[in-house]
C-alpha cells in the first residue's frame, strides 16, 4: 500500500517530469535543482564539443535559459538530461557556425548529424599532493587528447564512456543511428588508444632520464673524491 501524500518523501517527486512541471509552474528551486543535478555532464558535453572551457560555460548558461523558456515542450517522452543535452549541443553548433563564418572557414561538422570513467578524470581531496598532482597530469593529456579527436568520433566517446550513456540514448541525443554510435564510439576508442600510446612510447624514452645538471654534479662529485683519495 502507498504511503499517505502528506508522508511522502519529497525527492519522490524528484523524478523528470515532475521536476519539469515544478520549473513550468514557476518552482525557481526546481530549476536550481535540475541545473544541480545535470551541470557536471552537459558542461562536459559543451567542453567536448566547443574545446574551450569559457566557451563551454557561456554556451551551457544560454542552453539552460533557453530551457527555462521552453520547459513546458518537454512531455517526458525521453529522460531530461537527454533533452537538456540537445539544446546544449543546439547552442554549442550554433556556437561553431558563428565562428566558422566569422573566420570565413568551413566548420569541422554540420548541425546535429552529427575517461574512461568519470572518477579518473576527477581528483579527491585526501589524495596526497603527489597523487593529486600525478592525477591532474594525466586528466590533463586524457583531455588534450580528446580534443584532438574528430568531432564525430569525440561527441560519441563523451557520451558513451565519460557520461555513460546507452547506445540508444546516445542516439537520440545526437540523432544518428544507433549503428552509427557503436561505429563512431569504436573507432574514438581506437584512435584514443593509437594517439595515447604513441604519447607513452614517447615517454619511455625519457624514463630515469640522465643528463644535464644531474650528469654533471655526479662527474664533478666523483672526481672531487678522486683527488681526495690521492688518485692520478
């Protein structure tokens, strides 16, 4: 049996249409809610898309505005972070044309035909400083890295791994096919992995590397004790 209304937990309401409904009827803290709740993922999305962090604000700002606005055309028909994600991705291909044509150049994609895991491109605040920074460095690459991919290939992998969204969301979300998803979302993996691994292959080279300032104090420090020890 049902709890009474007037017991029922509030977060029950919480859902995404009951959520959309509050904001439509004027409920400003269920809109600070949804924006709370959805701001981590659609500013990756806008950062992947426009590879400029102020940018990424700027359009996620615009993109919830507009969402304020138009929140009575959401029917619950897919989930609200779906819907939030193509008014994103909306302004942010907005965003790009504007750009393109400003510099009077073709922009790398048209309008919508177009790590792993969220927690290793996150730090914690008990990490010890080294580990912390350690982490930071390799978000750092992960991230150059992905801005180097294609943008059809780097819509898709944002999506799929970092956000872990299904096939058929993702497909809904940049309205492509799903066959298209796991092709894209394939071969982002591989040329991620490709693009890494030549970083890597790079870095092995300098591994316990000798030289330099550390070359020279060891020549000057053996020698010193050679003259000390009466050697020729």
């Amino acid at each position: 049996m049902s709890e009474p209304a007037q017991t029922t937990p509030a977060n029950a309401f919480d859902d995404d249409l009951s959520i959309a409904r509050r904001v439509v009827a004027g409920d400003r803290s269920a809109f600070e809610l949804l924006m709370r709740r959805h701001n981590r993922r659609l500013y990756r999305l806008a950062r992947a898309t426009l590879r400029n962090d102020a940018e990424a604000e700027d359009a996620l700002q615009d993109a919830y505005l507009h969402a304020y606005k138009s929140m009575s055309q959401f029917r619950g028909d897919s989930q609200l972070f779906t819907w939030l994600s193509r008014l994103v991705l909306n302004e942010c291909f907005a965003r790009l044309r504007r750009s393109a044509r400003r510099q009077n150049v073709i922009p790398i994609v048209d309008a919508p035909d177009y790590i792993e895991h969220a927690d290793a491109m996150t730090t914690h605040d008990d990490d010890a400083p080294d580990e912390a920074l350690a982490r930071s460095q390799v978000r750092a690459l992960l991230e150059r890295k992905l801005d180097e991919l294609p943008e059809l290939f780097r819509m898709v992998f944002v999506l799929r791994s970092i956000e872990e969204m299904s096939v058929e969301e993702t497909a809904q979300c940049l309205n492509i096919p799903e066959a298209t998803v796991r092709s894209r979302h394939f071969r982002a993996r591989s040329l991620l992995r490709e693009s890494l691994a030549q970083e890597f292959d790079l870095a092995e080279r300098d591994v316990f590397e000798f030289g330099g300032a550390q070359c020279d104090r060891v020549v000057a420090s053996v020698l010193s004790k050679v003259s000390e020890s009466g050697g020729a």
